[in-house]
C-alpha cells in the first residue's frame, strides 16, 4: 500500500505595517517554521519588499496605499478604514489562491490590531488566531475596559491608584496614556480597544511574553482573554541558538548602521557605553532633547545615540562636535547587535514593548523615559516590579526629564548603589527569557501545543 503524504500544515502571519509590529510576528513564523509549519508573511504592497528571510515566503496584500504606505492617508483613521476593506478582499484572495495548491491554509495569525483577518479567516472556514504585541498586562487592562471592569474616562486621583483584579497598583504615572486620557489619541484608543471586538472567536490568542514574566497576571484575566504567552519573540542566536541563521529579524524598513557601530564600539570598554533609542515612531521634543545633551556631557561617559535625520536639528549647535569621541550619533542601527555587544552598559528607552523584552532577553540595565502609550506600564514594571532598572522622575511643570535627574539615573545604572542589584537582576531575567523559549520551556510548550493542534487537523 502507498504511503500517504501528510500535508504540512500552512499559516499566514498577518501584521500591521509597521517595524514593532512586523518584527515579533515574523521571529514567531520563524518558530513556526522551524517545527515544521509552512509560513507565509501576508503584509502590505508598501512593506513587501523589506521583509526577508529564508524558508518564510512573503505574499503582499493591499491596504490602499500600496505606493507610500501610511504616510500617503489623510489620517489614523482614514488609513485604517481603507486597510480593513482592503486588506479583507485581498487576504481573502490570497487564501483562495492557495485552497487548490499542495499547501492550503490551516490557520491565519493576525495582529490583533487588525479583527478583520478573524473574519477572513471564518468566513474560508480555517483557524483563526490573534496575536498580541503588547505585554500581558497592558492587553489585561484594555480587556478590563473591554468587560466593562471600569469605564473610561477613568478618574484617577493622584495619589490613589487604579486597582484591577491581578495586577500591581496603577498610579496615574503607570496607566496607559490612552487611558488616562482618552481624548489624546481617539484613533489609537479605538484601535486598542477593537482589538477585542470578536478575539472570543479566535481558536487561540497568542501574546508576546513568558510564563515566568507575566504568567500570574495572564491568569488572572483567563477568563475573558485566554492567551498562551509564546514569546519573547526575539531571534533566537540571542536566546536557545536552535534556529539557524536567526541573528536578526530579518525585516527592516530603515537602513542601518550597525558596521559602524560595532567598529566604533570596539575601542569601548566592557559596560562603559550609554545607548539610547526611542524606537521607530516616538519623538522627543527639543526641550526634553537638549536636556538629554547636558546630561550626557555631565556624565563623561561615552554614548551611542540614535537620533533620526529629522530630529537631528533639535541637538544644540555644537553638541556632535564637541563629543566626538565619547558619543556616537546615527540615525539608525541594529538594536540588538548594539545591546548584545559588551560594551554597552546601560539603554536609555522609550519602553516599548520589544525594545523592553529586547533590553530584558540581552541582560541590559534600563533608564525607563516612556513617552505615551503602554510605555507608561513597561517602564513602571522595569523599575519597580522587575527591578532591571531606573525610572526618573519628570519635572511637574514642564512634563519631561530634567539634566539632573536623567545624570542621576545614568550614573546610578551604570555606578551607583543600585547597580550591581539592578545587574544581577538583569542576568537573572536573560536567563529566564532563555530558557522559556528553549526546548521544554513553557513558550517552547505552548507553541508546541499550537503545533501539534495544525498537524491533527491537516
């Protein structure tokens, strides 16, 4: 009797269009990939062509602005509206393209951001599964919101937190700027909170984090977002080493500088360097800027900046100049070759998600300077729950980080009383971050799990 061929089961990985959202659920096709699932990345005509990586097959969809992206919407909202028409007819072609070939599609992994690919997905009869980029306790709180725990506008006293069944006392600082003020980014908002209009549909809810970091906070919202924390989805040469090739994302739609990062971080000794990112899409003002550049003279310590071209005019006249030498300024690098390599010393960060789980999976000390958004929660967590690093105080009444108190938490991170907790801290969460993704860890079991579901059902 001839044997009969079992299809390998395929998944099509749908991200929003952007570097923070790309990059996690490409690294999870890449863990796909390597436990033997066909993964095929569905992104937008714009971002098509940045995003490479072998075995994993890219296949464009449309979001109506298939020449510049999101910069050529009016705005948030118009650019979102025309992603959900036209994201949903050409996803959808996309799976009908593949119905009569050797590979169908099993199962359809979208950002939660974007609801309409469940719908894409049920309507061809196939799994669906949302992906949450955000921690497992910022998607907590907006689940809470969505369940109607609390309503927004949430009031909060100053000095009275918000307190939410399974999570750490929220202080205003602490709460997700959309919150606390829903008014600041209406679009945004909506956007966070659409990502529950039909998740309870979803056959699997996957979220970027790990059992050790944030699984009693995951369970203890189970019951109306049972998610499976899978990640750090961070490449793997950082962590186990288990997937070959896998030093980068293997996307990005900036082009770096890392050669002449690396050479220029050569001449630095071990833990001497100050890094600092703010990410893809926070800007600084130029207040907050210039108190940045008096606070790193101050130090005298040597530093690797990334300032995008068009915030480079905010720099003081004569600033680059006169730290030549000690500081380094580019537009853009590799992230994590930079917070790999052993001169860094500590990483200034906007807190974002990933750069918060990249600092964190690398062992790298923090000064937490969140800008908006869920940055808030990730930079409390790193200073007070994790303990991995600082979080300066802003000044009341100009809202931003004075020189005094940024020199303060640089030199207290990278000298100070707390720094060798704040390492010792750091190293004990890297190692964590490795095993979680290694063989039998519990990210590595959860996406087993998954796994094993698509090649019963293929």
């Amino acid at each position: 009797m001839a044997e009969v061929k079992r299809i390998e089961p395929h998944v099509i990985l749908v991200p929003y269009p952007s570097q923070g959202h790309i990059n996690p659920l490409l690294q999870f096709a890449k863990r796909l990939v390597s436990k033997g699932v066909k993964s095929t990345i569905a992104t937008t005509k714009y971002t098509v062509n940045s995003i490479h990586f072998p075995k994993i097959s890219v296949e464009p969809i449309s979001d109506g602005f298939d020449e510049g992206g999101f910069s050529q919407a009016e705005n948030t909202n118009a650019f979102l509206k025309s992603f959900e028409e036209n994201g949903s007819r050409t996803l959808s072609q996309l799976v009908t393209n593949y119905e009569n070939s050797t590979h169908p599609i099993s199962c359809i992994i979208y950002d939660s951001f974007l609801p309409w690919a469940l719908d894409i997905a049920k309507k061809h009869r196939i799994y669906g599964a949302a992906f949450f980029t955000n921690s497992a306790t910022v998607c907590a709180v907006f689940a809470h919101i969505h369940h109607k725990t609390f309503s927004l506008p949430v009031k909060i006293e100053e000095n009275k937190p918000l307190l939410l069944p399974g999570l750490p006392c929220l202080y205003p600082i602490d709460v997700p700027g959309f919150i606390r003020e829903p008014e600041s980014y209406p679009a945004y908002l909506a956007m966070k909170m659409s990502q529950f209009s039909n998740v309870k549909n979803a056959d699997w809810i996957f979220d970027n984090s790990f059992q050790e970091l944030e699984g009693e906070i995951a369970r203890g919202v189970s019951e109306f977002w049972p998610a499976k924390l899978i990640g750090p989805m961070v490449p793997s040469s950082y962590l186990d080493g288990r997937i070959e090739g896998d030093k980068g994302y293997g996307a990005s739609l900036w082009k770096t500088l890392s050669e002449e990062c690396i050479n220029w971080l050569k001449s630095k000794p071990n833990q001497s360097v100050i890094y600092i990112s703010f990410g893809s899409m926070v800007s600084i003002t130029s207040k907050q800027m210039e108190e940045m550049t008096y606070a790193l003279i101050a130090s005298n310590m040597n530093f690797l900046w990334v300032v995008r071209d068009t915030e480079k005019c905010n720099l003081p006249k004569g600033f680059i100049e006169s730290t030549k030498g000690k500081g380094l300024i580019v537009s853009w690098c590799n992230q994590l070759e930079m917070l790999a390599n052993q001169a860094i010393g500590c990483f200034v960060t906007h807190c974002g998600w990933n750069s918060t789980l990249e600092g964190l999976s690398l062992g790298v000390p923090m000064v937490a300077m969140p800008q908006f958004s869920d940055q808030m929660t990730d930079a409390k967590f790193i200073d007070e729950i994790w303990k991995i690093g600082v979080r300066p105080k802003l000044d009341e009444l100009l809202g931003i980080v004075k020189r005094e108190e940024l020199l303060f938490c640089i030199k207290e991170v990278m000298e100070g009383e707390k720094s060798y907790e704040i390492r010792r801290n750091a190293t004990k969460w890297r190692d964590l971050a490795k095993k979680t993704v290694s063989e039998g860890g519990s990210s590595d079991k959860a996406i087993n799990e998954f796994v094993d579901n698509l090649n019963l059902a293929s």
